[in-house]
C-alpha cells in the first residue's frame, strides 16, 4: 500500500492536522512502510478466526442512577483556554447569523 | 550522612521508618538532596514537587507520632510518571499540548499513593502520550541513561527508569502500552512490571491505547515492585475495565522459589533474528539458573507472536487516533489560531503533537477510514485472537515464560529516530503479553560485554501475578544483580 499526497492530506483533515508540505511528504513515505509491515497481519488473520477487542472477559457494569458530587463548574472550566460566562468559548461552529 | 537513605530499597526504608529509627522528612530530604545532586546529568523530571514533598513527609511523621494508623508506603518517596493526574501539580503527558495544565483531579493511581501515604517526589519524563521506546519522543528533554549517559534509558517511562536507577527515588509508576514498563526497566538494571490488563484503574491515566495500557511498578528490588504494585491495585469503579477480583497479597510469593514450577522457554523468541548475542547469553543462562533452583524447563512455541508487532502497530494507533481527538484546544490545553473551529483545532494539534504522536494519528485515522477498517484494524483484532489462543495453549504446559525483555541493551541517542520501524521492532518481545493483557515482569540478568544491563522477562497467565512474582523473586536471588550504574559513561555522582 503506497499513500499519495492526496492520500495523507485527506487523512490529515479527517484528523484534524494542519500538516506542513515537509510533513505530507516524509509522512506519506513512512506510512506507506509501517503500513506495509502491519498489512502482514493478513498472512494469519482469516475470516473464521474471530477478532479479540478485549483481552479480559468482562461484561457492561451498571451502577444505581443516584445523584453524586461531581467537579463543580468553575472547576472545569478552569483550564479552558477561552471561556465565558461559565462557559467553554469555542469558534462559531454552526453557519448563519449570530 | 544520607547516602544510606537514597541507596537503601523501599522495603529497608519502611522497616526503619516504622521503627523509628529515620523519619519520612529526613528520607524526603535525602532524596531530594540526590536529585539535586543528579538531576543535570539524567534530567528525569518535568516537574519536581520539593515542596509537596517536605510537606506531605512531616505529616506523615506528624501522624505518626499521634500513633495514628499510617498507609502502606507511608514515608516512602515516589516518582510519578507524567502521564497521570494530579490536582493542581502540572502534568503534561510528554506533550506541549499540556504544556502549564494543571488537572482539577487526581488519578486513581495517585490518589490511592496519598492514601498509601507515599511521598511524591515530582512527575517524571516520557515519551510525549508514552509512545516510543527511548524517551527520545518527549517534547520538553532528553532523559539519559544512568548506566551510560549517551545512550537512551528506554521508553515511554524514560524518565521514571532513570530516577530510580540514579537512586533519586527507590520507586516510580511507570505505564506500559506495548512494552513501556518493561523494556526501559531492561535498559537501566531495574524491575518493571506490567499487571494484567485491568488490575490498576486507568482513571486519570491520560489514555494512549484504552484496550492495552496498564500501570505498573519500577523499583529496584522485586519486593519493591511488589510494595508498590499491591499499593495501587484493585478495583476501582472509576474505570470500567477494572478487574473485579481482589489483588492477591504477593508476599508469600516472594519466598517461595521455583521448585517444582514448569517454565516455559519460548522457542521463537531465542531464535529470533534480531537478538544480541549478550541477551541471549543473558536469558539462557537465567534459564539454566532457574532450572537448577528446581524448575521444570520446558520448550513453548508462541507461533503467532512474531505477527505481535504489526497487528500492535495497527490496534495501538488506532485506539490513540480516537482517544487524542480530545486535544481540540477546547477545555484543556493549548489553543492555536483562529478561524473557524476546524481551523482552529487543526492549528492547535499541528503545533501542539510531535512527529510521532502526528504519525501514530495518522496510521490510526488511515486504518479506521471508510474502506480499510476491515483490511488493518478487524484483521489487527483476529490476529490478537491468534496471539492469545497461544498462550492459552503455551500455559497449558507451563507455569510461567521466560524470554528475553528486548533484544538488544540501551542504544545510543539518535540510533533509530529516523527509522520509526525499527525503533517498534524494539518492542517486538514486550508486545505480545500486553495484546494477550497477561502479566509480565523484567527482571536484571546481568550486563552484556558492553557493561549493559540485559533484562530478562517473565510472563504468567491472567491473574497470575504471583507466580510472575515467585520466578521473578527467586530469579533476582539467584542472580545476585547490583542495580548500581558504573561503567566509563555512567552517572558521576557519589553516594
């Protein structure tokens, strides 16, 4: 598998990296490498083998819906790189008018 | 003088602590003294909590002669890997993206060394989100080998090996992903235990790869290892993939030799291409030990194991492309540039990840895309299938494994940084248990004819940590390993 620049841009936006010109060249190299080595997982793994998301049995845990103490507002928000009003302050994120 | 303090283990320290003969800010004190002393040479902390640490000491000595009840490792210092929280102390994860963020909680981990009564020392160096194998990947300083200060003392818990091993805290957490424990554990002469996976709460654990990571002990005796791993395990209801079973008590483990137990030799392993010829002298020789102290010596094969690393370097990335899609430059962190939101998060992350937290993202975003979720990550997964249908089989006919930790001794700075692929095959030993989620300690066997600690490893069956324990305790025994640096390039500072 050889990775395009096309390629690793696209990847690049869904990750959300502003990748340099320099990084989308030495990136689509190595990864077409590491690619290459990881693809050899295909050698073993047939389709009646049936894959392992977990390696320790456990099953979903549930605990009573009662209220508890949780981090007060201030808090959290405390390390916000901008807030306002008690609130995370994020770019407009949804088009149309204000 | 207090040499003796800063040389003596976590064990000698607490008997003369509970005996009245030391208090917790005299060691606190000496330890600190040391990194002082050390620190310019091995650079193992981002951050150094002098002050906590002076306070924490003389409260614990406070209370204790209220002849209150005091914690398990109460007075003992304790370097904290940076990868877990810690309310109001800065932690970083390696990572510029965290640069100046001081969480509003603690981990579990560290809550339950407060309840312990531990003294935290300061938060340790690592590989920036604990991904590499050298320590070379943190974004902040290079930590160095205590054994020979040009090479690399391992990775991702770089900076807590290198602590430990300069005698600047008897013991660290370290987190292990792939081999994270382990390998930098081989690299400097100490013991470094990974638990099975669940065993130690991953809550405020900064998340690498959910399915894999897994806390454990650096120390430099195994009864350190073991003080320290018993003080953090169990379950806690804080991470759902917590084990429910109670932590065994390890103690009586730890005399209780090997006679009798069947060890199994892992036959590709020794076999493999790679391989020093000291490391294998190393391991072979610890094998030969152990089956004189009694031990059963049996041949295994682990057939699947040599596809461990690619279908890790599938899973892992992957699991980490998801989990640092919360460093968006929203709550926590750096925030970069302006725009729209998109814009603004694709300049935070490009200005705030290195070059291989960048690389590992994008493998995992690649590998998860529309179209090759089946070819790279649910092929990754069957083959995890494949690896843990081994070791059932291999624990079949035996006890516990034993195999070499990494397959070569610390390599110099800058060796493999322009080859990503061939710093992961360092991993290539370590990888396996932690895709099975099976214990697996490395234990000192010794240096190689470089002067280099080769370490040796154990592996046991899920919740098998003691028997891991037994092998490990009666392996050091026999072997006699001093953990003290020497050598022509080691870390000039007299204790």
């Amino acid at each position: 598998m050889s990775l395009s620049t096309d390629d690793v841009r696209h990847v690049a936006r869904l990750a959300r990296l502003a990748l340099t010109d320099e990084e989308v060249d030495s990136l689509g190299a190595q990864l077409s490498d590491i690619l290459a080595y990881a693809e050899k997982v295909g050698e073993v793994a047939t389709s009646d083998v049936p894959p392992t998301s977990h390696p320790y049995p456990l099953r979903n845990v549930w605990r009573d819906d009662e209220p508890r103490p949780s981090l007060p507002p201030a808090e959290a928000i405390a390390t916000a790189p901008q807030a306002e009003d008690g609130r995370f302050h994020v770019p407009r994120i949804v088009e149309g008018e204000a | 003088m207090s040499a003796d303090l800063v040389t003596a283990t976590a064990a000698q320290l607490l008997e003369r602590l509970n005996a009245g003969d030391v208090s917790a800010a005299e060691v606190a004190q000496a330890h600190l003294d040391r990194i002082e002393a050390t620190e310019t040479q091995v650079d193992a902390f981002l951050h150094v909590m002098h002050d906590e640490a002076l306070a924490a000491a003389a409260d614990v000595d406070r209370r204790r002669a209220a002849g209150e009840q005091l914690g398990l490792l109460a007075g003992v210092p304790v370097a904290l890997k940076d990868i877990f929280t810690t309310r109001g102390v800065p932690t970083t994860c390696g990572s510029k993206i965290l640069d100046g963020y001081r969480p509003p909680y603690d981990s579990t981990v560290t809550a339950r060394l407060h309840a312990a009564d531990a003294v935290i020392v300061g938060k340790t160096n690592m590989d920036e989100f604990a991904m590499g194998s050298s320590g070379e990947n943190s974004a902040f300083k290079l930590s160095r080998n205590p054994w020979d200060l040009g090479r690399v003392p391992g990775g991702s818990s770089a900076g807590s090996v290198a602590a430990v091993a300069a005698f600047q805290a008897p013991l660290a957490t370290g987190t292990d992903t792939g081999g994270s424990i382990r390998q930098p554990a081989a690299f400097t002469g100490l013991v470094g235990a990974k638990p099975t996976y669940g065993r130690v709460s991953r809550y405020g654990m900064i998340a690498f790869a959910s399915s894999l990571d897994q806390c454990g002990p650096i120390a430099r005796t195994v009864t350190d290892a073991a003080l320290l791993l018993q003080a953090v395990a169990g379950h806690d209801p804080m991470d759902s993939t917590s084990i429910p079973e109670p932590f065994p008590d390890l103690r009586p483990s730890l005399g209780a030799g090997v006679d009798g137990l069947r060890i199994g030799v892992v036959r590709e392993f020794l076999e493999s291409e790679g391989l020093e010829p000291g490391v294998r002298d190393r391991t072979t020789e610890a094998i030969e030990r152990l089956g004189k102290l009694g031990a059963d010596i049996v041949e295994v094969s682990l057939p699947h194991a040599v596809y461990g690393v690619s279908a890790y370097y599938l899973i892992a990335p992957s699991e980490c492309s998801s989990n640092l899609s919360r460093f968006d430059g929203v709550r926590y962190g750096l925030r970069v540039g302006a725009g729209t939101a998109e814009e603004m998060m694709a300049a935070t992350r490009e200005q705030g990840f290195g070059a291989e937290v960048k690389r590992r993202i994008m493998i995992g975003t690649y590998a998860l895309s529309a179209g090759y979720y089946d070819a790279y990550y649910a092929q990754a997964q069957r083959v995890r299938t494949l690896i843990l249908r081994d070791f059932a089989a291999a624990f079949e006919q035996c006890d516990a494994l034993v195999s070499p930790t990494a397959p070569t001794t610390a390599f110099a700075f800058g060796d493999k940084t322009d080859d990503p692929l061939a710093m992961y095959l360092n991993d290539v030993f370590t990888i396996p248990a932690s895709l099975a989620g099976s214990p697996a300690v490395s234990v000192p066997g010794g240096l190689d004819d470089q002067g280099l600690p080769v370490g040796v490893q154990i592996m046991a069956p899920v919740l098998g940590e003691d028997v891991m324990f037994r092998v490990a305790a009666a392996l050091e025994a026999e072997l006699g390993f001093d953990p003290t640096p020497r050598g022509p390039n080691a870390l000039k500072a007299a204790l």
